[in-house]
C-alpha cells in the first residue's frame, strides 16, 4: 500500500510514498502492517507534493522516524475493494499467476509487479530464467485472467524474442539508391582512424 520515507519535522511525521489511486484514502483501509507484524495506525495525513505526510499513533518523535525509513507497509487483501475497473488489477492478484505464450502453453509465472517511474512492469520466470522483466501494456499482456489463474503474452510485444527483419534485401540485389532512398549498409565510413562508424 505505501513505503515510509524520511521523517518530516521533529514530531514523529514521515512523508510516505503510496500506491493507492488517492494519496490521502491511505488511512482508510485500517490499521496497517510492516512485514514484521508491526501495525500502524494513521492519525493524519495531509499531501506534500508527489507524497503525503503522515503521522501515525505509534511514532512520537524524530527518532522513531528515523527508524521507519524504507518500511512497506500492507493491508490484508479482503480490506480491498472487489470493484475493479476493466483492465486494472491488484498487484497481489497478479503475483503468482501463470504465464502462457501466444499457443497457450505456459512458459513460467509472475514473481512481481514492479514500477521504477515509467509505469507497471510484470517480473516474470520465463523458461527458468528469473527476474525476466516485461512491460504490463495490452500489447505485451493481452489477456489477464485471475479467475483461471494465468496471464497471456505476446512474446514479441514483451520483448522475449526478436523479429526476423525481412526487409534486409539480399546482398546481391541490385540497389538503385536514387529510387530506393538511403541505405545505410552501403554508406561511406571514412578512415579507420577519424573516429566513425566500423
């Protein structure tokens, strides 16, 4: 749901990254907890520009704060809405689902969900190979059906294999560079030494 960044001020206020479609409803699914047990509980919560600041019931000075940086902090999933719109998932639901290739054939399973600023990326062991990263996208993950337990993808689209580049002429055809336009195979390189393209 969030991670506790550094303290704000000297009473025991964190500034808090969240994870919910609006910052401040942060405080109204319960008391929240650390992976180690620990509950929280917010006492306010106000916005501070891409964060929020907020002060829970347990933390009273700097210090207690301090101890709190990189703290995630999660509910339990039935505290969560069932009312979903068309294509938005909980990550929870969509971390164990298995994946399967364009046939259908299951090629591994979803360990993550992860976003480093440019939006949602599914972790994935993908033929045994872990930490396989693909973006999230309808293109690269056409289907997602938590009900039967598993995630299509298209493996061209999620970047697992490479097109074949058909449009490469064969090296003995004729090129007619003022009809064809450039061609980037054929174009002068220059000396070795001056630096350019080999």
């Amino acid at each position: 749901m969030a991670v506790i960044g550094a303290p704000h001020g000297i009473r025991g206020e964190v500034r808090v990254k969240t994870f919910t479609g609006d910052p401040l409803a942060l405080g109204d699914y319960g008391p929240l907890q650390a992976a180690d047990g620990h509950r929280f509980e917010v006492l306010d919560i106000r916005p501070a520009g891409t964060v929020v600041v907020v002060r829970f019931k347990s933390v009273g000075d700097r210090n207690a704060a301090e101890a709190l940086n990189g703290t995630e902090l999660f509910v339990d999933r039935s505290a969560l809405p069932d009312d979903t719109e068309e294509g938005e998932f909980y990550h929870a639901d969509l971390v164990g689902l298995a994946v399967r290739d364009e046939t259908g054939e299951p090629v591994g399973k979803v360990v993550a969900v992860q976003n480093f600023g440019g939006g949602d990326i599914l972790e994935i062991v993908h033929g045994g190979t872990k930490g396989v990263l693909i973006p999230f996208t309808e293109a690269a993950v056409p289907e997602v059906d938590v009900a039967a337990g598993f995630v299509r993808i298209d493996s061209i689209a999620a970047g697992l294999v490479e097109e074949e580049d058909d449009a490469r002429p064969p090296a003995d055809e004729k090129r007619d560079h003022g009809k064809r336009g450039f061609d980037a195979s054929r174009r002068p390189r220059g000396p070795k030494d001056a630096g350019g393209n080999r």
